[in-house]
C-alpha cells in the first residue's frame, strides 16, 4: 500500500496542519450548531479535508481544539495578579490566529464543508486499546507507521502544555494563593473597619444630642437669668418708689405735728366748737398717715427678704 505520510508532510513545514484545523473550524462555525451529533459531522468533515480521517478521532480534534481556546484565553485575559503569564503569549504560535478565529476574522479563510454522517465515513474513528489476555502468544504486532506530529499533538497536547507551562503555573499558582490569603485579611480589615466605623457614627450621633441637650438647657438658663434681672429691676423701682413716699410720709407727719398742736392750743384758749372739729380731723389724719408709716414698714422689710432670698 501507500506508505503513510511523515510528520513534516502533515504539518506543512512547522504546524500547517494546525494552522488549516483552525481556519477551517474558523470558517464551518455554522456547522457547529449545538444540535445532537452536530459538532461529530463537522469534525469528520474537517478531518476529512485535512486528510486525517482513521489517524485521528472526533474526539482528539474536539479536544485539540478545547485546549486551544483555553491557552488563548488564559494568554488574552490572565486572572487579576498573573498578568506575567499574557507576556508568553508572542511566544505561542497560535495567539495571533486565535485571535483572529476568535473575533471571527477568519470566516472566510477555509472552503465551506458538508457534514460527514457515521455511515458516510469510511474512515471510523479508532477504537480504544483494551489489554485481553489471550490462551495462546500473541502474534507480532505489525511495524507501526510513523505518527504525526499533529497526532502526537492531539493525544499529548495538555500535557505538553502543562511541561510547557508547568515552572509558570506553579509559581502563579503560588502567586494565586498568596493573593487569596492577602484578599482574605483585607476583607477582614474592612469588615473591622466597617464595625468601627459604626460605633464611632453611634458615638457622634449621641454627642451630638448631647450638646442639643446642652444647648437647649443653656437657652433656658439664658432666658431664666433675663427673668430674674427684670424682676431685680421691678424690685429697686418699687424700693425706690416706697423711699419716696416714705419721705414724703415724713414731711407731711412734722407739718401735722405742728399745726395739731398749734390748734390744739387755740381751742383751750377760744373753746371754739370748730376749732375742736378741726382738732378731731387731725388726730383722725394722724391716725391715716400712722397707719400708713406701718404698711409701709411692711412692705420694706417684705421687699428686703425678697432681694435677700434672690440676689
């Protein structure tokens, strides 16, 4: 028979089976419908004009494929503190591609496909290897043909690129737990910040009804203080007034005291009837004006126990 084609052939010098698998999934995206079945008549198709049909399963393509839309995104958006890990992205072959394929640049760059059914295929996918214990010596096993470097690829991609990427993971892994401690005790500083924050709002909000309690007590005080200076002012007036009239009270008793007795004379002497009414007048008079000089002497000593007990 033919004999089978060598890696450089199928990867086209450095990767063109790789670079044609992505146009073409690129271009035939309409074939992936999500529809039962859907996805395994595209990949057929694509092994099939890549001429990779019985090298490679549906399932190794489908996975290739996964692998490389998750080292695209993990180069494209790294996690918030593994921005080193995007510098390695000039150094994968595939970014720029991807990047195409991704924002749909590459819709034309492959023939459009028709979906290859199971019965269509002549080229089944390759069954899986299962050890059976057999009575008698196996049979020498046939040379194998050389395998591909897309082949290789496709059974060994995610654990070259966990090789590839394994110093660099580790260490962002690393990189990713010390971040997380440190997100941890910064939430915990804020949740303690938070709470103190609140006590010292429950603290201001109660020192401040404090002093309105201050405030309002010290216009009270203000207001009793102007009070007590008006009634001290009614209380020198009316001191002031009842030194008048005592005064007066005074002067008006000596000039009674010497007209009574000037009159009280005459009528001994004359014996005159008005005289004597005149007399009489004056005694009562006297009697007003002594009643007086003691209502007065009341109000004084009233008038000093009040500025006594207030001032």
């Amino acid at each position: 028979g033919e004999a089978p084609p060598t890696s450089r052939e199928l990867e086209g010098g450095g990767g063109g089976d790789t670079r044609r698998m992505i146009k073409l999934r690129a271009s035939n995206e309409a074939l992936f419908t999500g529809k039962r079945n859907a996805a395994k008549g595209a990949w057929r198709a694509i092994l099939k004009e890549l001429g990779l049909q019985g090298k490679v399963s549906t399932n190794q393509i489908s996975k290739k494929w996964d692998n490389l839309k998750r080292r695209f995104k993990d180069l494209k958006y790294p996690p918030v503190g593994m921005e080193s890990v995007a510098d390695s992205a000039s150094s994968w072959p595939w970014f720029h591609l991807m990047n195409e394929a991704m924002e749909g640049r590459l819709s034309n760059s492959a023939p459009l496909l028709t979906p290859v059914t199971q019965e269509d295929d002549q080229f089944p996918d390759p069954a899986p290897r299962h050890r059976l214990r057999l009575s008698h010596p196996p049979a020498p096993p046939p040379p194998a043909p050389p395998s591909t470097d897309y082949v290789q690829e496709a059974f060994c991609d995610t654990s070259v690129e966990q090789n590839q990427r394994g110093p660099e993971a580790c260490g962002c892994e690393g990189q990713l737990g010390g971040l997380e401690r440190e997100w941890e005790l910064v939430e915990r500083e804020r949740t303690t910040l938070e709470r103190e924050r609140e006590l010292v709002e429950r603290e201001r909000a109660s020192l401040e009804r404090e002093r309105a309690t201050i405030q309002g007590e010290r216009l009270w005080l203000e207001r009793e203080r102007a009070t007590l200076e008006r009634d001290r002012a009614m209380v020198e007036q009316e001191r002031a007034a009842l030194s008048r009239d005592r005064e007066v009270l005074d002067q008006r008793a000596m000039m009674l005291n010497s007209v009574g007795h000037s009159t009280h004379l005459n009528g001994l002497m004359y014996g005159n009837d008005v005289t004597i009414n005149k007399y009489l007048v004056f005694c009562v008079v006297r009697v007003v004006i002594q009643v007086k000089l003691i209502i007065y002497k009341l109000k004084l000593s009233q008038t000093h126990k009040i500025d006594f007990k207030f001032f």
